[in-house]
C-alpha cells in the first residue's frame, strides 16, 4: 500500500539514485532514504546503507534481496505498481542484468500493471530497442514514462 494516490502499491528493487537534472532539485526520495537509513532495523537501514550522504544521493545503488525482487509474484489481487520509487530503473550504476530480472518479474506477473518513470530516457531507449523483434508492445502491462521538468529539458 502507498500513499502516492495514482499507484496502488510501490516495489522497489533496488535503491539509490543521483541528481541528473533540475527536476531532481527537491526529490523527495532522498529525503525518505536518508530517513530509512537510520532505522533501527538493520534489514530496512542496510537497504539504504551508502546511497546518501549529506542530504544527497551518492550514486551508488543497493540490489535488493530475491525476495524483495520477486515480491510482485507473491500478490495475487491485480494492482498497479510504480517501479522503484526511490530510484530510477534506468540509472547508469544499475547493472542490466539486474534491469532484465526486474522486466522477467514484469513479465511472470502479467496481472499487473507497471508504472516506470525515468529522468534517462536514453538508455531506457537503448535498453527497450533490443527487444523490438518482439511486437510493438511487448509488454502491454508495463507502462513506460519520462519524468520530464520543463520544455527546454523535453527539447
């Protein structure tokens, strides 16, 4: 359950980001990492050991466990998911193995809807282009998106 009043649910498979632009300026998933990097417990304050320092991210990104990655398999009532909310699938230090098992979870859990957003467009391209010999929607529950802060930055 979230907050976030146009997702039902929020899954994040990894944490950690950095500032890529000026629509970054107020994130306020740092906010909420340096908060939960204090936690008392150390499963949720290990999540985000290292991805902030003084109020800012760090660019280093924490994996998280199996279990947390193949969550999503485990919910049975259809729900409408936002992918990595404190982080950005598509960050430059995310492995791409670890962007493929994210999208074969998408995959195995066809009743859901996957919201992405990303403020890196580019390799989000560059990593969708290599499966176009699939179809035109090859994952039609997958629903890609750019988080984009004004027109000079679109352009």
């Amino acid at each position: 359950m979230t907050k976030i009043q146009w997702t039902n649910e929020t899954w994040n498979p990894f944490a950690g980001c950095s500032k890529i632009s000026a629509g970054c300026k107020n994130c306020y998933a740092i906010r909420d990492a340096v908060r939960l990097s204090g936690n008392d417990n150390p499963k949720i304050a290990n999540k985000y050991a290292g991805t902030v320092s003084e109020n800012n991210w760090t660019g280093t990104i924490n994996l998280a466990s199996e279990d947390t990655l193949l969550k999503p398999l485990r919910w049975t009532r259809p729900r409408m998911i936002f992918v990595n909310s404190m982080s950005d699938l598509f960050h430059e230090n995310v492995p791409e193995k670890w962007i493929d098992k994210v999208f074969e979870v998408m995959y195995e859990a066809a009743s859901h809807t996957f919201q992405i957003l990303t403020k890196r467009p580019e390799r989000m391209l560059d990593y969708i282009s290599k499966f176009a010999y699939l179809s035109n929607n090859p994952l039609p529950n997958v629903w890609l998106g750019v988080s984009i802060e004004d027109q000079k930055t679109a352009d």
